[in-house]
C-alpha cells in the first residue's frame, strides 16, 4: 500500500523507491537543501537592506535632557582667566529626512528643530526654532556609490536566485549518485544470493554424476570453491548494501526507514536536446551568465572609484528655511526669519607623488585582466555544456548497448546451465558464463547511473526541464 510520504510500503519496514523519489526528498529534507534555503532568505535579506538606501529615511533625534552643572572658564577683557559657575540645561529634538538621489550621488534633506535652554542661575529660559528647512548636499568630482550599487546589487541579487535553484540541481545529482549505489549494491546482493543458489542445485547435480563416474573429482571440487566464492560475494555484497543504505538515508532525511528497496530507473527519457537550446537556456538562467556582468560592472565600478578618490574632495551645500528665537514655544513659531546658507568646501590635493594616478592605473589593468578572465570563462562555460551534451548522448547509446549485452549473457548463462546439466558444457565454460552474466548486469546499471547522472547534470548546467520544456523554478 502507499504511504504518506508518496511511497509505497512493502514491509513493516522496508520502502520501495524509484530515483524521482530520492531526489525529491533530498530536495526537501536534506541538510543541503536547508543550508540553501537559508542562504536564499540571507541574499534576499541583503537586497532588501540595498533597496532601503534609496528609499526617504525619516528619523528623529534630540537630546533630553541636557543638564550642565559646573565651573568652566571664561576669558575676561584684559586676557585673564576666571571659573564662573554653569547651570543650565540645553535641550533639542530633530526631525529630519533624507533622500538619495543615484543620479548624481546628492542628497536631497529636510529639517525641522526645536531648542530649548534653561539658564538656572539668572532664571531664564530661551527657545530656538527651526520650523522649517530644506537643503541639497552634492558632492562634487566624487565616486557615486548609489549609481554604481544601483547597476551591481540587481545583479548580485538574480545571481543568488539562480544559484539557489542551481544548488537544488547539485543536491539532484548528488542523490542520483547515492541512489546509484545502494541500487548496484542491491543488485551486486542479488546476483551474489542468486549464484550461491544456482551454485547449490549445480553442485547436487554434479555429485550425482561424479557418483556416476560422469565427471572427475577436479570438477568437485572447482564447484565448492564456486560456492565459497558465491557466500563470499554474498557476506561483501550484504555489508556494502548496508553502507550504500546508510547513506542515502542520511543524506535523503529518510530517518525513519529500516530498510529500502529501490526501483530500476527507466532507460529512455522523452526529451530532445540540442547544444544550441541548451547554451540558450544555460546563458538566460545560470548565475555564472550572470556573474560574468557582474564582473565587468564591478571592474567599471572600481575605475570609477580610483578616479573620484582622487584626492579632490569637494561638497557643494545649500539649505533654505526659517528660524526664530523666543522667550516661548509659540513664539519660535510667530514670524519666523529667512535662513539661508550656502557653502562649497574642498580640499585639493598639491601634491601626492602620482598616488592618485597609479590608483587609476591599477583599477584601469584590473579591468582589463577582468574582461580577459570573463572571456576565458565563457569558453570553458560553453565548452563544458558542448562536451555534456555530446556525452548525453553517448550516454543514451551506451545504455541501450549495455541493455542488449545484458539481455544476451543472461540467455547465453541459462543455455550454459542447461547444456552442463546434461553434461555437454565444462565447469570452466559454465564459471565464464557465469562471470559474463554478473558482468553484463553490473555494466547496464553503471550505464544507467551514467545515463541519469548526465541528464541531472544537464539540468544543472541548463536550469531547464526538457521533458517540461520549461525553466526549472523552486518556490
């Protein structure tokens, strides 16, 4: 019957599976599978924080309370020093926002302040106002950091995207290859049992006919040496089988199964692939595609840093708005007076031994050695999707090779056993018959790990579903 979980149970327990299964919950409930996911939520987390720099920040700032009690000194008119007693409290709240503009790499600000300061020796109190003011902060001849992580972290951002469905795709190969070894450990088990017992009935038959002085002791005895080679075979298989069972239950999250039983894999796939749909797709999806933009905006981005850090560092400010002092609140807010500030500030550089040109020179040399880097990734980006192709469908006539020498030992073992039954086949041509039909089994499941490791690797490489015809998405 089925269970819960999609599969079916054949025992108390053991569970029967086919490879869609164990990539599926490998997906699922891997440790892997979690670690990507997490890094997914951190990426997104990341571009969040980016996209918040050019949103308007609003914040709220003061000092409450402000309290001073103390001696400070106060220089008289004739240039002697007295400490006169402080005591006051000087307050204020502000509230201000701030706009990014990436375009020019300038801030657009907003403020509106309110001052209050108690004088607690002459009993006073005095209240300062800004009700308003507005004001613009362009740096001048500066590296723009808004416009260039408005160009780079999009990028970064996709390129997490997609490397998250890529590494759902590795976890994909990666059961196939532990799915693969318990399935030829099953086999290598079966196909021990099997020749022990074939062993068995052979070596009854064979006693019967050396008590009929058919067959010599020789043939005896390399029948009992079959035989402890079969129940040797059988004691490795099982322990291998053991191995290859804990580990894809470990690394599939199948904590709760005792035993597994696996199903052999279909040998065909109704899919057609060609290098050109597959480079397509490799070049619209991978978050290596990607990364190769990214790489030239981030050598692009350097230049232009290592040329506004050129040691001119100017800011141009200008800030309108009203201000007002008053002996009260309400005051500050009655008739305000025009503000008005208007200030350049610079520091050139005179003199700094080409430091600031062989910065530009080195960010300049790095963005080349970038474009040839990215040049030389691309080709072997390409190349290995061009090789993974060609070899897939290698892998497909492999299999059905392998199908038909499989189908052939089998008949060919059967025929052996019969005609040494009747006694027109030695013990010799029997063994041989016997390593070829073990050899042909193992050789077709090899060439169906080959075969379906190919196709999740082309998915990988592809991050698209040619049996969907559709790009592989993960929620």
């Amino acid at each position: 019957m089925c269970c819960n979980s999609g599969y079916a149970q054949l025992k108390d327990d053991t569970i029967l599976l086919t490879l869609q299964q164990v990539v599926d919950m490998s997906k699922l409930k891997s440790i892997e599978s979690k670690q990507a996911i997490t890094t997914r939520e951190t990426k997104y987390w990341q571009y969040r924080t980016y996209r918040s720099n050019y949103q308007p920040q609003l914040s709220l700032n003061g000092t409450l309370p402000g309290f001073n009690k103390t001696f400070t000194e106060v220089q008289q008119p004739d240039g002697t020093i007295l400490f006169q007693s402080v005591h006051n409290n000087n307050s204020s709240l502000n509230l201000s926002f701030s706009q990014g503009i990436s375009a020019t790499g300038g801030t657009v600000y907003g403020t509106t302040q309110l001052q209050r300061f108690d004088d607690f020796d002459r009993k006073n109190t005095l209240y300062n106002s800004v009700p308003f003011g507005i004001g613009y902060m362009q740096p001048l001849f500066q590296f723009n950091s808004l416009f260039w992580d408005k160009k780079i972290e999009p990028l970064k951002f996709n390129e997490s995207r997609q490397a998250f469905i890529e590494n759902m795709e590795q976890i994909a190969i990666k059961a196939n290859g532990y799915f693969f070894d318990l399935l030829l450990a099953q086999v290598n088990l079966q196909i021990a049992q099997t020749n022990l017992t074939n062993t068995e009935k052979i070596q009854q038959i064979a006693k019967e006919k050396y008590d009929l002085g058919k067959i010599s002791k020789n043939e005896i005895l390399q029948l009992q040496l079959e035989q402890l080679k079969a129940q040797k075979a059988a004691g490795i298989a099982k322990r291998d089988k053991e191995i290859a069972t804990l580990n894809l239950r470990a690394y599939a999250g199948l904590n709760n199964a005792e035993n597994i039983a696996l199903v052999v894999p279909q040998s065909a796939i109704d899919m057609q692939v060609s290098t050109d749909k597959v480079l397509e797709e490799a070049y619209a999806n991978r978050s290596d595609a990607i990364a190769f933009v990214r790489r030239i905006a981030e050598a692009n981005r350097d230049v232009a840093k290592a040329k506004g850090d050129n040691g001119l560092n100017a800011a141009l400010t200008a800030q309108l708005g009203f201000s007002k002092s008053a002996a009260t609140v309400p005051g500050v807010y009655r008739s305000p007076q025009n503000q008005q500030e208007v200030q350049l500030i610079f520091t050139i550089p005179i003199l700094d031994w080409g430091r600031s040109r062989s910065r530009t020179k080195t960010a300049q040399a790095n963005m080349q050695f970038t474009e040839y880097a990215v040049e030389q990734d691309k080709q072997i980006f390409t190349q290995e999707i061009v090789t993974q192709v060609t070899l897939f469908d290698m892998m497909k006539e492999q299999l059905q090779l392998t199908a038909n020498a499989d189908s052939i030992a089998s008949e060919k073992y059967q025929i052996a056993k019969d005609r040494y039954v009747l006694g027109n086949l030695s013990i010799t041509d029997l063994s041989i018959a016997f390593q070829e039909k073990d050899q042909a089994k193992r050789d077709y499941i090899a060439a169906l790990r080959d075969f379906w490791g190919a196709y999740f690797q082309l998915r990988y490489l592809s991050l698209y579903d040619f049996e969907k015809k559709e790009k592989i998405e993960y929620k």
